[in-house]
C-alpha cells in the first residue's frame, strides 16, 4: 500500500502511520510529494480513516498494489552508486550498495539501505553530502589541514551522512533517529565500513541531544523549525548543514535559525529540494 501526501503534512501523515503500521514504513520524496510504503499481506493493512481525519485535504492519494515477485530485484536496480563532489576538483565520495563493485580510486562509502531512509542518492542526502565536502575541502584558518571535529547528524537514516564524515576524518560522530530500523541499518553500515560512530534512538520532538560544532539535519521544514526552537543559543553548533526542505520552504526555515544565532551562508538546490550551510552569526 502507498500513501502519498502533500510534503507539509508528511510529519503528521508518518505519526499516524507509525502507530498504523508498527512494522515500519518506507519514505521516499517526489516533486510536491512524499509517498510512504507499507507492506503487508492481504488483511493485515491497516485502515486509513484516522490518517484521512487528522490530515484533512493532505492526502493525495492511497493505492493498494501487489508487489510483483521480481520487487527485490528492482529495489535493487533503484539503489545506484553515485559519486558526490562539493565543487570540480574537489575531494569526491563514491557511494555504492554493497552489491556493485568497489572502486579502488575513490573515498567509498558503502550503504546497505535495509529498511531505512537512504544510499545516498536522494537528492536531500546528495545535497548534505555536497556542502559537507565543500567544508571538508575549505583550508582551515591557520592554513594548514582541513576543518574537522566532532559531528552530530540528526535523523540519520541508515547512516550515509555520518559514515561519510567518519570517512573523512570528523570524529566523534554521533547520529540519531527515532526509527529502530534506520538506528539498527546504521550500525551494520558503520561496522561495514570500519569506521567510528555511535547510533542511537531519540525522537527531537521530544528534545535534542548535545549538539557538536558541525550538526547535520536532513529532516523536513517543519522539524527542521522545530529543532530550531529547541536550539539554546549558549549551545548552538558553530555551523549546520539543514536538507530536506523544498526550495520554496528557504525562507521559513532561514527565520526559524535566525533565533538561535544561526544564518545563512550557502544554499543549494537540486530537483525542487534544497539545503542550506548556516554558520554562527
Ligand atoms: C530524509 S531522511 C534522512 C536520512 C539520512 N540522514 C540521509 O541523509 O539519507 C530523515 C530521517 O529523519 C528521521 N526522523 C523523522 N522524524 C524524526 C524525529 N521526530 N526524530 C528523530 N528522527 C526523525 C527519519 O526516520 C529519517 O531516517
């Protein structure tokens, strides 16, 4: 069964599903949309209505299919290595699902999706990887090295982001999810790529950890907003890198940083998605 709503109500449409289906969910993003996938056998889906009543006119559209029996295959044909670079010449990251081939000559993180979000290539993931590299590839203020510290990726699915940047030497990394799935795809990936970064569980609408200097979030607006208010200035990361928001939803999410001191000093977009780099004002 697919949901698919307008991307202002995922954050409710995924509360009423989590409760729905406590199996878990499958996200994915389109332009003007965000599709949930449950999977279940016939009988053992679960009724809408309440999703209907709580989202009002927010629902695009419900379909119920039958997944073909070649859908392992597909899935897989779905998930494409892809290499990422902040800017021509710059240091690059090849992504991979453990089954296409390695490539000797790049940075490699390996992702094996499971069932959380992300191998990297949705263009929210792809956003945050490249402003990551463009601060990776900055010459420090002394001149010497590369600018790099402790870390905290906040929603981090099956992990991409914060085992890239334990790849590129940022340490502690720290990441966090409400999802069981995601924090469980993560570890493994972690291990996968010997690298050094703690997972654990936390819903950040119910509070946020400490946050390192650098925190990544690639979340929604309206979490975004609402980790935002949740910022103490005396607290607050020097920068952060904000994905997940749709182009237009720019502005609303720059004003919600301002509060804690937060502004904004780069934005890219890619296919209706953006991201924001804020720095300390
Ligand atoms: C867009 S995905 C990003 C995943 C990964 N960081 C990436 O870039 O591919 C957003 C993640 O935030 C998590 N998330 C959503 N709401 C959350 C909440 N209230 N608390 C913690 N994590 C949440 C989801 O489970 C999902 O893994």
């Amino acid at each position: 069964m697919a949901v698919r709503c307008r991307p202002d109500q995922a954050e409710l449409v995924l509360a009423e599903l989590t409760v729905l289906a406590p199996g878990g969910v499958e996200e994915s993003h389109g332009t003007g949309f965000v599709e949930y996938a449950i999977y279940g056998a016939e009988g053992e889906l679960p009724d809408l209505g309440q999703v209907e009543a709580a989202t009002g006119d927010g629902l695009v559209a419900v379909d119920s299919s039958e997944v073909p029996a070649d859908w392992s295959e597909r899935w897989r044909a779905f998930h494409r290595p892809l290499e990422v670079v902040a800017a021509e010449g710059g240091t690059a990251i090849w992504l991979r699902p453990p089954w296409e081939p390695r490539r000797d000559d790049a940075l490699e993180v390996v992702i094996d999706p499971g069932q959380a979000f992300g191998t990297g290539a949705h263009p929210t993931t792809r956003l945050s990887l490249e402003l990551l590299l463009g601060l990776y590839d900055e010459p420090a203020s002394d001149g010497v090295g590369t600018v790099r510290g402790a870390l905290t990726d906040l929603g981090c699915g099956s992990g991409v982001l914060a085992i890239a940047a334990a790849r590129l030497g940022f340490s502690p990394v720290t990441g966090f999810d409400h999802d069981r799935a995601a924090i469980s795809a993560a570890i493994d990936n972690a291990a996968a790529n010997r690298v050094e970064a703690t997972f654990r569980r936390l819903d950040l609408r119910r509070g946020l950890p400490d946050l390192a200097p650098l925190t990544l979030a690639n979340l929604t607006a309206p979490l975004l907003e609402l980790v935002a208010a949740q910022i103490d200035r005396p607290g607050r990361p020097d920068r952060m890198i904000c994905s997940g928001l749709l182009e237009g939803e720019r502005g609303r999410v720059v004003d919600a940083f301002a509060g804690p001191g937060l502004a904004e000093r780069e934005f890219r977009a890619l296919e209706g998605w953006g991201a924001l780099l804020l720095e300390a004002a």
